[in-house]
C-alpha cells in the first residue's frame, strides 16, 4: 500500500511520487520559496496523481485572482479524472476544490471538515481549513478545527508535520486570546523547527496582540529572517513596521517599507494588503507617504474585478481612495451590483457588511468623515466577518478613531479611545490620541492623566 508520512493511503503511481508529494506539503507548511519545484517534482513522478492535482487547484485559488480561477477549474478537471479509483478523503478533497471552484467557501469549508472527521491525520485538509476559517471570519474555528484532530496528533512528535500542526495550534489560541497559551506553543514549534514562519509569525502576533514592542522586534530580528521562505517574509517585516508604528519609530517604518515590505514586482494580494495598511497607519499619523501611493493604486485598479475576498477588497479600496476618489466610487457600485448578481461567499459577505465597510473607507479616504463615521460605527462589531487576524483589522478600528477625531466628534472619539486603552492598556499612542480628545473637550484633568500614562509607557 502507498501511505503518505502519516500513514494515510495515497492514489499513486509510486511510493516516490508519495512521497514527492508530501515534500510539496511540507514546503507549503513553512512558506517555503521552493514549492513550485517541488510541486513539478511530484508531477514528473506522476503526473495524474489526484492530491497533486487537487493541491495545484488550491493554489490557484489562495493567489486571490480570478484570472486564476479557470487554472483552478482545470486541476479539478484533471483531479476529476481519477477521483473514482481515488480514497474516500481524496475524493473529500476532490469535492473541497469543485465547492471552491463555484467560489462556495463555505461548502470546501464542510469536505475539509468531513475529511478530518474520518481522517484526523490529514495535515492538508487541517491546513485549508486554517485558511477558509480564516478568511471567513471565524477564529473560533481557526482554533477548534486543530483542537478537533489533537488527540490523533499530541504525541507524534516523530512526523515531519507535528511543529507546524503545532504553530497552527498556537495561532488559532492567539486569534481568540489565549495569549500566554499561544506564546509558549508557538516558541515550541520554533524550537523544532526554526524555519517554521507560522510559528514565528504567530509569536510576534502575541507581543503585538499585548503591545510587546521590544520583545516583538527583538523576536523577529532573532527568528524572523530566513531566506528560504516565500513573500510571507514581507508579511514578518510587516509586523516588524507595525510595532514600530506603535513605538512613533515613523522614519523607521518607512525605511522598512522601502527595504523590507514593498516589492515593486508582486501583485500578490497578501503583499498589497501589507503594503496598504502601512501607508495608511502612517497617514493616521500624519506621516507624509511622498507619492507611494500611486504605484498601489495602479495595481488595486488592475484587480477591481477579482471580488474573492472581502478583506483585500477593503484594502484596496483605501489604495484607490487615496489616488482615484472616481475609481473609489464606482468600485463601491461594482460591489453592490456583484452582491446582486451572485449567489456566492464574496456576495453574502458583501452583503452583510463589505459593502458598509468600503463605502466608509471610501469616505475616509475622500475627508467626508461623519460620513465614514455614519457607516463604519454602526458595522464595527460585524467587520471581523470579513476575515483576516484581528492585528490586521485593527487598521479598521484606527481608521473610524482618526475619523472622529478629525471629524472633531469629540465625545465618540472619547469613547472609541476610552475602549481601546482599557482593551490595550500599554498602548502609547491610544493614551496620546486620548490626551488629545481630553483636552479638546476641556476635561484638562484627564488629559493630563492619559499624557502621565503614555510619557510613562514609552519610557517602560
């Protein structure tokens, strides 16, 4: 019989083509920057091979590009082949990939699922899961999706895979704020695998999530630069600039930016997304960005049709609010008319709050900020729907802050940042922007107690 690492029987031509393949995965496990060889590796062993056709399939689908999708539907096509002499969970992950091919996240989501139900040893479903879950608002499941296979996997400390079922672990601890629990199982992970970037991300996630800045920095120049990985680097340099930010380090971040962040050459969404949010931190804090802007907006035009995911979609709105208020508008517009016209993932999440979410940043972005205010209040508590982590959509709840300051809609403002410094207690700039709000509104008591609270933040 031909397993994979795990035990699991593969539809093969070979055991080496198995085997191929489980290289393949593990290189997508830690970024690697070499999947792509190794993915051909394992078509020159078998080239009909269903998991490999199905895995390519999936690839397609995680670029974010629509122009991607008919390269996805013909891996399905070519995994559809084989798929009735395939296994019961190869043909689970066969349904996964035509479910995701209508754009039916949520019906991959319900395979995958099946999948490790039957199968708890299948790393590749628990992984798509971690995405789906994800990217689908849903950190409960981030978490629990790991949780429900742990009992197959806590003492296989001999597998390949066991440190990055680890960091995956951790990470869906740290989106539903199990910090401490999350800290220690991601430094475990990387204990056993330096070159694991989940685990390393996951960690510098924590010192973010509790305003870490030093020891976050600290961890990323120690962990945080392995040349093997993928463009999921940029996504490390990124945190790097947001701890940074946290830190007023403003000249810095921009340096980073230039150096470490922004690749000229990649429309990769992730990479845009990264790029986007700091550009836009920096002009919260009335950073002047020069004319990075422009090269982003270009890009962002060139992707208003691919509508996949509500949480790009956001960031590129601001892209485009920033160099086209036109384009902007009539992107708000393409939305609305997509969400009528499609009965898919992207349109029920445009429905229930993308939609508000990129009219109100379309607002901010244009200084009509009672009307961002108006949109972006309201849906606040619904925006984590769109996915992403929560340091990510942190971005959102800075946003309708500046707006209200900005807007001089002092009382909201206070709240907003009243909220935000007992939620981040060590936060310097939230205890600065509300010294600011205080004095505004002539509570001169208060401001001096926030400006007390953030000098003495920034010296610790």
């Amino acid at each position: 019989m031909i397993t994979d690492h795990t035990g699991l029987p593969v539809t093969a031509a070979s055991q080496e083509a198995a085997d191929a393949f489980d290289r393949t995965l593990v290189a997508y496990l830690r970024f690697g920057n070499d999947i792509g060889d190794l993915l051909k590796a394992t078509y020159a062993q078998d080239s009909e091979m269903v998991l490999a056709n199905v895995l390519r399939g999936y690839f397609m689908h995680m670029m974010g590009m629509r122009a991607l999708v008919p390269k996805a539907q013909q891996s399905l096509e070519a995994a559809q082949r084989g798929a009735d002499a395939a296994t019961p969970r190869e043909q689970l992950h066969v349904k996964a990939l035509e479910a995701w091919c209508h754009l039916d996240l949520a019906g991959a989501t319900a395979a995958w699922e099946q999948s490790i139900e039957d199968n708890p040893m299948d790393v590749l479903a628990v992984k798509m899961l971690h995405y789906t879950h994800f990217y689908m608002g849903d950190p409960v499941n981030v978490r629990d999706s790991v949780g429900r296979v742990w009992h197959a996997w806590e003492e296989r400390e001999d597998l390949a895979t066991y440190g990055y079922m680890l960091s995956m672990r951790a990470f869906g601890l740290e989106e539903t704020g199990e910090y401490g629990k999350a800290e220690s199982l991601g430094r475990a992970a990387v204990n056993l695998n330096e070159s694991d970037a989940w685990a390393v991300h996951t960690v510098a996630h924590v010192c973010e999530m509790e305003d870490r800045r030093t020891d976050g920095l600290n961890w990323l120049e120690s962990k945080g630069n392995h040349e093997n990985w993928n463009n999921f680097r940029y996504h490390l340099c990124w945190h790097k600039a947001l701890m940074l930010f946290e830190m007023e380090r403003f000249d810095d971040v921009l340096a980073l930016y230039d150096d470490g962040i922004f690749n000229p050459k990649s429309d990769e969404y992730l990479d845009l997304t990264n790029d986007i949010s700091v550009l836009a931190r920096l002009e919260i804090a009335g950073v002047d960005v020069g004319d990075r802007w422009a090269v982003l907006g270009e890009k962002a035009k060139g992707r208003v049709d691919d509508k996949l995911l509500a949480f790009v979609d956001a960031h590129f709105m601001l892209a485009l609010g920033a160099t086209d208020e036109d384009a902007a508008s009539a992107y708000v517009t393409s939305i609305d008319a997509y969400a009528d016209e499609h009965d898919d993932t992207y349109a029920h999440m445009a429905q229930m709050v993308g939609h508000e979410l990129c009219a109100a940043l379309a607002a901010y972005k244009a200084k009509d900020f009672d009307g961002c205010i108006d949109l972006l209040e309201p849906v606040r508590y619904h925006v984590g729907a769109i996915g992403g982590s929560n340091a990510q959509r942190d971005l959102f709840a800075q946003i309708l802050i500046d707006a209200t300051i900005r807007g001089e809609r002092w009382t909201l403002a206070r709240s907003l940042l009243s909220e935000r410094t007992a939620e981040k207690p060590r936060n310097v700039r939230a205890w600065r922007q509300l010294n600011h709000v205080l004095k505004a509104i002539g509570d001169d008591k208060g401001a001096q107690r926030a400006s007390i609270k953030g000098d003495v933040l920034e010296i610790v």
